[in-house]
C-alpha cells in the first residue's frame, strides 16, 4: 500500500486493525444498507440507545428509518440453524441523537454478533475479542464484566416488587449506595436484599480479589450458576493472558428484558465514556421470535479522536511558495523533485493564514530556497 | 509522578462548604484559599487539583471527563440526569424540591395546570406520575414572581426554609423530593483511578459522619 499509517485516523487505523482481528476468527461481513423499515425499531425501543430515530416515507409509501443500530437487523435476517453458529461482523454508520448536543449525529460503529447454539467456548472467544479489540485500539483499557442472572437471581429470592427493581437498577448503575437504601425503606424490604445489593455495588475489580465475596452474599442456586457462568469466562479470559484488565463489575446494567446472561463495556484510558459494550441477548432473540442465544458486541468509533495520534504538529510538511512570472514547468519540476524525496508539498502564492507547516519553501528563478525549517 | 484526580467544585455557599469537607478529610490545597483569578488549583504532592465552576455545570465537567470527580446538588442531577456515579450523599446543603402556590391556591383538576419552573424535567417527571396535564413555563430566576403575577398557578423550585416563598404570601403545597449536595464521579475515570477515588469517597464519609 502506498502511503503511510500515520495518514491514517484513529478511528480508521481501528477499522482496519479490528476487521483483521475478526476475520482471524471467521467471522464474516454483514453489509446493510442506510435504510431499515422503522417498525423494526418501534418494536424494540427499549433496546436501543436512544428512541430518537430519524424516519422518512419511501417512494413506495413505506415509513423508513436512518438504522440507529445493526444488531436488530442482524437477528431479522438470521436463520435459526440447530447446532450451528453464525459469526458475523459490522462497520456501519448509525444515526442516533447525542445526549449531550440533543442534535442527530453520524456515529461509526463497528461490532460482531455471534448467533446460535451458544456456550461456554463462544462466550469466552467473544469477550476475548471485546479485549482484544480494547487492546488493538491501543493503550489501557479496562473490560468491566457481569451477569444480570445475578440480580435477577437476588431479586427473586427476596421477592423484589417490579416497581422497586426498575429503582434498585437505577442505584445500581449510579454505584449510590445511599440511594440503594432510601428505596429499601420506601418499599418496606428486609436488611438482607439491601446487604446483599450494597455487596454488589461495593465488589468490584479483578476476579480473584472479589468472588469469594461474593459467592457469599447469597446461597440461591440461580445467583450461584450465574456467577458460575461468569466465573469461567473470567478464568480462561485469564489463562489466555488478559489478566488484569478484566474485571468484574456489577454495576454494568443492561435493560433485563433483553439480557438475561453476560453483559459487558470496556473503557480505553483517556475517553471519559465507555467504547465498548457488549452482552448474551437470548431475550432479545425470543422476542423476535428466534429459537437460538446470541451474544455479541459494539464498538463506538467516534471517541477515539480523543486518544492520543490524532493531533497533528503540522498542518502541512512543506509549503512550497512561487511568484507570478515563475515558469509552471518549473514549479512542477521543482514539485516532482519534492514529492520524489518522499515529502508532501503544498503549492501557494502566499502562505495560506494560520497554517502550519514543517517547511517552508520558495521558488526563485527555478531554484528552490530553504525560508524555514522546524526538521 | 502520583495519578491527579481532579475535582470539581460547585462556585459560592456550597461550594465553600464542600470544600471544607475535602480539607478536613486530608484533601487540602492552601492556595485555593488565597485571594486570585486562578481557576486551576493544583496539589501535585498530593494528587488532586480542584476547579471552581458553575453549579449546574458540574455534572457536565464530570460526564464528559474534565473532571473524575465533583459536587453537585442532587436537585441538577435530578433534572439533566448525567451518566456518572453517585458515590456518596455529603448531606450539605440540604433542602427540598417542592411545589408552592399562592397562599389558599386550589387545583382544579379539570384545567391544565401552569407550572413556572426551573426545573422542567423534575416537574414533567413529577406530574406524569400522577398522570396530571400541565403546561411547563421554563423560566431561569425568581420563580416566585410567576404565580404572584399569574404568569403560573403553581411553581417548582428548591425550598430551603421556606422564607421567601412565606414573605411572598406563597405556601408549599408538596414536596417532590430532598435534596442534597452528592459526589459524583465520572465512570471511565473511575476504572482507572478507583483507588484514589475510593480514598477521597472513604475520607469525605468520615467528614460527613463527624
């Protein structure tokens, strides 16, 4: 390839370097076009980022929407197929509104969906790419994983009313332990949930620091084969090197309607919100009416502008300045001459206001001459 | 070189509060006290710089990373609902989110009820609860003025001890819910520093205790 990687930004350098990564695992691209009917969407709002979704009549008079995700088309074009696995992988566009400007934006968004007979070995090679895709992307990262079979199996066994979930999920997912207890009281619940749910909040960070703590909160058999489930992809994450940087973390909480196993996000040092995130959506699957588990994730490629290697010292590596009356082959000589020594060279009259350039250089009677050089 | 964790402090009353809890709980930073137009101040023995900033822009410094961590009242947190952590309730600042009227004020239920507000998102969350229509009047200072000048039957707004709705002939009706000043934190930043947040978190609930 003909140019340097350095040309390349943050977010395309990952592009790359993840399709890489997945490939080397057969997973294969799924396309899909800008377009999707936006029933698909109104359906399953609950399960998107934001429920502000841009629609327009097509000329046929159907009402479609700029896709705001890809894993719900991904799904309605699955074939359930017994015993297999389809391993797919993305990079789209999608369309949604930014929490903090409440305008619409284009956000590149790039992920992968594993869908079938999924166990043990596919939730480990999935969250194996997730830290893998952390990795590539460059500096450190932190893979935050849970399980919502834990809260779940904690709320059953203490009789939780729906009402006071939806709450305690919400203090969850603050870590606000104060809160936590407020809504305890309101609704009259014994001191063991709240235990139990403040141990959750406060246990957080490598496996073997935190569980077995944590297996002791409880003795129920759902929260124990949910962590048990959890704990295993720990382990052989661990055995395969990504040790440290995965953690455990319960205050991932992901909408119960559509996860009921591993969920998980991942954060790169120096982007304030996460870039990864990530679960087993099986509910997500029945809802939409398909027999088979599926697990995968998505990977926000527009915050990586904020890492570091997308601040250019210059603007342009050599500005090269000629007069009126300079021959134009001269100055094309003297452009060839340039662009053969391997540099990039912009051609000006005057030096264009606020630019900032390694070199700059002028052209005088068809001899090049150094005005300035910063090496 | 010791991991900085930055902290963002609420400008004024408050804000002088808070900070006297961070200095009690081992976290000072001496200069911050000096008479000066800096607005970074920074302990690098220590590992923390603190920043004034306006109150209801706190939470924004804290979610989007300026800052790891920070103090805002829960009334903000309430009505722009930012993605952090709530670590810990400072129990300053103390007062309430409620609805006041006009002294004798009766709602008709059959008419939308005009609500004058600086708050829009708590009020809308408040009365759809009790599924009742209202119209929100957004307005940004002296909510009093609007049901005296009938600009509004009823207004939502903080009460701390109700002295200036009393001297306006205004009486609250209900109460919404408490409020206090809270520390949040931002949540990548708190992957990577969640020792040296935790410490702060820990030494400010010995304050908060004392």
């Amino acid at each position: 390839m003909d140019f340097e990687e350095e040309i390349l930004k943050n977010d395309e350098k990952a592009i790359f370097e993840l399709r890489a990564l997945y490939r080397k695992y057969g997973y294969t691209q799924y396309k899909m076009s800008k377009f999707e009917e936006y029933e698909l969407y109104a359906r399953n709002k609950d399960f998107l980022v934001s429920d502000e979704i841009i629609t327009f009549t097509d000329k046929n008079g159907r009402l479609l929407a700029l896709k705001p995700d890809v894993t719900l088309s991904i799904i309605k074009n699955t074939s359930d197929v017994p015993g297999a696995v389809q391993k797919v992988y993305y990079n789209e566009n999608v369309y949604r509104v930014s929490r903090s400007s409440h305008t619409y934006r284009e956000i590149m968004q790039t992920g992968l969906e594993c869908i079938g007979d999924i166990g043990a070995y596919e939730r480990y090679e999935v969250l194996m790419l997730a830290a893998e895709s952390l990795e590539k992307i460059g500096g450190r990262y932190v893979l935050d994983v849970s399980h919502m079979g834990v809260l779940s199996a904690l709320f059953d066994e203490s009789n939780v009313p729906a009402e006071a979930r939806e709450k305690i999920i919400r203090c969850i997912g603050q870590k606000n332990l104060h809160d936590l207890a407020a809504v305890c009281r309101t609704y009259q619940m014994g001191k063991g949930i709240l235990e139990k749910v403040s141990g959750l909040i406060s246990l957080y960070g490598p496996l073997d620091s935190v569980i077995w703590k944590l297996r002791a909160l409880s003795g129920g058999k759902a929260y124990h084969d949910a962590l048990d489930e959890t704990e295993e992809v720990c382990r052989m994450l661990e055995s395969g090197g990504c040790t440290g940087s995965v953690r455990l973390d319960f205050s991932i909480v992901n909408d119960m309607n559509y996860y009921s196993g591993l969920v998980f996000r991942g954060y790169l040092e120096g982007i304030p919100s996460g870039v990864l995130s990530g679960g087993q959506y099986d509910l997500l699957m029945r809802k939409m009416r398909k027999k088979s588990g599926a697990i995968g994730f998505a990977v926000y490629l527009d915050a990586l502008e904020l890492l570091e290697g997308d601040n250019k010292a210059y603007d342009a590596d050599t500005v090269l300045l000629y007069r009126d009356g300079e021959l134009p082959d001269a100055v094309a000589d003297a452009v060839r001459k340039l662009t053969g020594e391997g540099r990039s060279v912009l051609v000006e009259k005057r030096m264009p206001e606020h630019l900032r350039c390694r070199r700059l250089l002028r052209l005088r009677d068809g001899r090049i001459e150094t005005v300035e050089d910063h090496g | 070189m010791k991991t900085m964790v930055n902290v963002a402090l609420p400008k004024g009353r408050l804000g002088e509060k808070v900070y006297a809890m961070f200095a009690a709980a081992g976290f000072e930073c001496p200069e911050i006290r000096s008479e000066n137009r800096k607005l970074v101040f920074r302990n690098e023995a220590a590992g923390f710089s603190y920043f004034w900033v306006k109150p209801s822009d706190v939470a924004i410094y804290v979610e989007r990373g300026a800052a790891d961590i920070g103090v805002a009242g829960k009334d903000i947190l309430l009505e722009y609902e930012p993605d952090v952590y709530e670590l810990l309730d400072l129990k300053t600042g103390a007062c309430r989110m409620a609805v006041a009227a006009l002294k004798g004020f009766r709602d008709d239920p059959e008419k939308t009820l005009r609500v004058a507000t600086k708050f829009p998102h708590i009020a809308e969350a408040f009365y759809a609860e009790k599924c009742r229509d209202i119209d929100v009047i957004h307005l940004n200072g002296s909510i009093e003025l609007a049901p005296i000048l009938g600009l509004s039957d009823v207004i939502v707004d903080i009460v701390e001890s109700g002295r200036t709705l009393r001297e306006n002939g205004l009486a609250v009706l209900e109460d919404i819910v408490p409020v206090s000043a809270r520390l949040i934190a931002n949540k990548a930043g708190f992957k990577f520093k969640s020792a040296e947040i935790e410490q702060i978190r820990r030494g400010l609930e010995e304050a908060v205790k004392a």
